[in-house]
C-alpha cells in the first residue's frame, strides 16, 4: 500500500514538475506612475522597477521598489517614500491579474523652512503598510510584456501637529495608477 502511494506521489511530481519549470518566468523593468493620497494637496509622479515572477499560470509573485513625494500642509511638510514592496498576484485569466502585498514605506518628513526654523526637525522612517492591486499584464512580444494597474495603499502616518492646525486630518492612505515594461529573464 505504502509502495503504491510512494509511486503515485513520485509520478504526480514526475509529470507536474515540468509544467511548473515551463511556467516559470522572470520578468523585470521600469514603471510610472501618478499617485494621490487623501490628505496630500494634489497628484504627484511615481517612478521604480518591477521584478515579477510567474509560479504558474495562475500564480505570481512581484517585488518592486519606487520612489515618489507629495506635499501635505499647504506646502508645511513634503513627505517623500521609497517604497519597497511585496506582492502575492492572482491571474484569474493570463491577461488580467489581483494582488495583495505589503512593504516597507522608508519616509521623510522634510519641513519647510518656516517650520524648520520653529524647531521641528526634518525626520526618516519605515513604516509598514499593506496595498491591493487590479491590473491587465499584456504580451507585446515573447520576451516583453507591458502592464497597467491600479494599487490602494493602506498607510497611517502620524504628522506631527503643526501651528495653525495645517495638517489637520491629513491622511496618507492613497491610491496609484501605473504602467509599466517587463523583459524577460
């Protein structure tokens, strides 16, 4: 009995391990993007790479980094990121895919001059938030493939409270649209 399920097991690996070795593939490449959050005055630009990894046809995996700046406040504080985030993909069709992920939000609160000179003091910090993403991952060519998608990011930062109430009820929760290239490995 035991013989008979050790075969099994052995044959299940024989046939699915070359079909998951086939579906395996690397991608990486550049993105842009725009990006608001609730509280930030308007829309600022996003630019990193994209490392993406297909486990199956249905399966991905993506590590990113980024860097982007918005201004909150009236221009009291600009807050810049270089987020490096982690993302589970899902691709209900091989065109389109969902995810979830989290990372690491490095950010620094640069002060304006008039705060800087009031004693608040410019700061770094690594924050941990979570995002969900929807997007569409398109074949240019076999080696190629360009993608657009739309990612909510899940953020609480705690500004510091500023004279003149400026950053009252601030939130840095967003959202961005990006698009992106992907090579092949």
């Amino acid at each position: 009995m035991s013989r008979t399920i050790s075969t099994g097991i052995l044959l299940g690996i024989l046939i699915l391990l070359p079909f998951s070795a086939r579906s395996q593939s690397i991608y990486i490449g550049p993105h842009l993007g725009i990006q608001k959050a609730q509280g930030a005055q308007s829309a600022s630009y996003l630019v990193g790479a994209t490392l993406r990894l297909k486990l199956l046809p249905f399966i991905g995996a993506e590590g990113d980094i980024g860097y982007r700046q918005e201004k909150f406040g009236s221009g009291a504080v600009t807050v810049k990121e270089w987020p490096v985030t982690f993302t589970g993909l899902f691709y209900p069709l091989s065109i389109i895919y969902g995810g979830i992920g989290g990372g690491w939000y490095n950010t620094t609160f640069d002060y304006s001059d008039t705060y800087n000179q009031a004693g608040f003091t410019d700061e770094t910090t690594r924050k941990f938030g979570w995002h969900l993403a929807a997007g569409v991952e398109l074949p240019a060519s076999p080696k190629i493939k360009l993608f657009g998608d739309i990612r909510w990011v899940f953020l609480d930062y705690k500004f510091k409270d500023l004279p003149g109430a400026v950053l009252d009820g601030a939130k840095a929760s967003s959202y961005s649209i990006n698009v992106g290239l992907l090579l092949r490995l």
